[in-house]
C-alpha cells in the first residue's frame, strides 16, 4: 500500500484571500501541491528515480490486488432485432438477474426501463469475443465470473452457464414464475429461496441454439478414427430441430439428423464445431457445422473423456497419443 501522509497547514482566511488573488488562474491549495511537486524533482536523480518506482508498484501491486478480488457476470441481450453484450461489477448471480428479468416483464409502462439493458446500472460492453473469454472463465469455476446470462426477448428465452451442466435454457414465463415463488417470504433464508427457484425450474429446461448443455451431449455406436481424427457419434435424441434448425423431429418427411464430434488426434484437442450431416427421404443429403461456444465445447470434452475411457481404458490424451506412436512405428510399406 501507498504510504501516504498529510500535511496540514493553518492560515488566516485574510492571508489566503490575498494571496489567492495574485495567482494565475489557480487556488492557494493548487499552487501549493504544485512547489511540492518541484521540490520532488529537485532532489537527486537516483533517489527520486528509486521512489517513483516504489511508487509505481506499490500502486501495480493494489491495482491487481482489487481486480483478484473483483467479480464479474456477462450478458448477452437480444431484444427488438438489437444485440448488446456487456459485463457488471460485482457480478449477479442467477437469481438476482431473475428478479431483474420478473420485474422488468411484470411492470408496467413508466415504471420498468424501456430496454432491460437498462435494468443494469455501470454495465460496460464488452465484445462478443470478450463474451466468450468470460464463459470459458465461468466453466473453470474460479468463482471470478458468477453468472454468464444470454436473454433473448425476441425468442423469450432465458439462458444462463451452469459450472457442471454448461448452458441451460428455460421459458421466460417459466423463469418469470419460479422467481416469483421464490422470493414470495420477505422471510426466506437466501439458501431457502435458491432451492425453491432450482426446485420450480427442474424440468422445465429447453432446448436452445448456441445453448446445448450437458444433457444434449450423449454417444452411440464406438469411437471411429477417421481422417487423423477421433469421431464420436452423438445420439439426436433431443430437440434437434430447435438446435440446428432442421425439421426431423415430425412424421411429416423421413428425414434424419446425424451429429459427430471430434478429436483432433495430432493437436490432442477437442474440434470446435459438430459436424451435421441431414439425410433426406428423398436420398439426397446436407451437410454442415454447427460452432461450439466455451461452455458447450467444456461441458462435450467431459462427455467425450467419460466415453473414451468407457470404451478404451485410456483417456482422450492418452488415447491419442498411442494412435501417434503407431502410425509413426509403423514399417514403410516395400516396393
């Protein structure tokens, strides 16, 4: 810390008058901190140069003292066909931004902000890649990012990170209610109100694009190395349509969705995008990719490593490397 002392001066308020009207454009207090100023750098070079760098960390050395201890929530906000992505400090958790989001929906006209943007006050925007960094720091529960919120007005979907199951996404009705019932005892302890809100929300999950959780990520069929790749079927058991933006999930066509994950074998990591391929029942086929976000790409890792050790007794890195050492061992075929 800064060691700081001060000085204090007395003097006649008629002595102060007087002199204050002899200087330029300044106060007597002004002055004063500027002859200090000048007897600093009139001392020797070293010496003064030895102090300013104590100065300078001591001063580094809080700065990062208050941002260890800052905490932080990110938002992405889609409302009216706009976008905005901002950070708070200190950050909120997932029920306090629920009783922001009940009482900006239940309030009237003049009363709630006409955007919900303007439910948070000191926001600062942030990038949508910035976005992201706060995400992965959230999955790596650091406790540095409390709460990673996507609220979509135009799909009235409410959409927030959870540490083990990555992103889960509810009807805003259905965050509306659950607040409400949580919060309803003036009386209620703040564990008592987060078990009512998580107790109200069980079950209700939704499928989102951009928003699939741990629930969405399971496997079939075996781990098939293809093309300096690990493939990992995923079971489309879940709304498929809602995710990717097919139409499999009806009697109306015979149209089927295959997903595939992947691992790249030579820079031992996970693959950052789904691979999509739509069969349709007329026989012709589309492909595509689908991007992982952070918490999706976390949350799919885990389930992958699960699985492989499931299926090999190996972990992915383990894995990979073994199918590296064999192709590098292996005899060069004779002509």
């Amino acid at each position: 810390m800064a060691q700081q002392e001060e000085i204090v001066l007395w003097i006649d308020r008629r002595w102060k008058n007087a002199i204050e009207k002899h200087l330029k454009d300044e106060t007597l207090q002004e002055h004063l901190e500027n002859v200090l100023d000048e007897l600093c750098n009139q001392l020797p070079q070293r010496e003064y140069e030895r102090i300013s760098r104590a100065i300078h960390s001591e001063a580094a050395a809080q700065r990062a003292e208050e941002e260890a201890a800052r905490t932080y929530a990110a938002y992405h906000v889609t409302e009216n066909g706009q976008e905005w992505y901002f950070k708070t400090s200190p950050g909120e958790e997932l029920l306090a931004v629920g009783k922001k989001l009940r009482g900006y929906l239940t309030q009237g006209s003049g009363v709630a902000p006409d955007k919900f943007i303007g439910m948070f006050f000191g926001g600062q925007p942030i990038t949508a890649k910035e976005f992201d960094v706060l995400t992965a720091l959230r999955m790596e529960n650091t406790g540095k990012v409390r709460g990673v919120f996507d609220v979509n007005f135009d799909k009235c979907e409410f959409s927030a990170v959870q540490i083990m199951d990555g992103w889960q996404t509810w009807a805003m009705r259905d965050v509306s209610v659950a607040v409400y019932h949580a919060t309803r005892s003036q009386f209620a302890s703040g564990d008592d109100k987060w078990r009512k809100l998580l107790d109200h929300l069980k079950g209700k999950e939704i499928t989102s694009a951009g928003h699939l959780s741990a629930q969405n990520f399971s496997f079939g069929e075996e781990i098939i190395e293809l093309d300096g790749k690990l493939n990992f079927y995923l079971q489309a058991d879940f709304d498929v349509d809602a995710a990717f933006g097919t139409f499999v999930c009806t009697d109306q066509n015979d149209d089927w969705l295959n997903i595939y994950a992947n691992y790249d074998v030579d820079q031992d990591r996970l693959c950052n995008t789904l691979d999509l391929n739509l069969c349709k029942g007329d026989g012709s086929q589309e492909d595509w990719s689908y991007p992982l976000n952070a918490a999706e790409q976390e949350v799919l890792l885990c389930k992958m490593e699960v699985f492989c050790q499931q299926q090999t007794g190996m972990s992915l890195h383990e894995y990979a490397r073994q199918l590296r050492d064999s192709e590098t061992q292996a005899p060069e075929m004779q002509m």
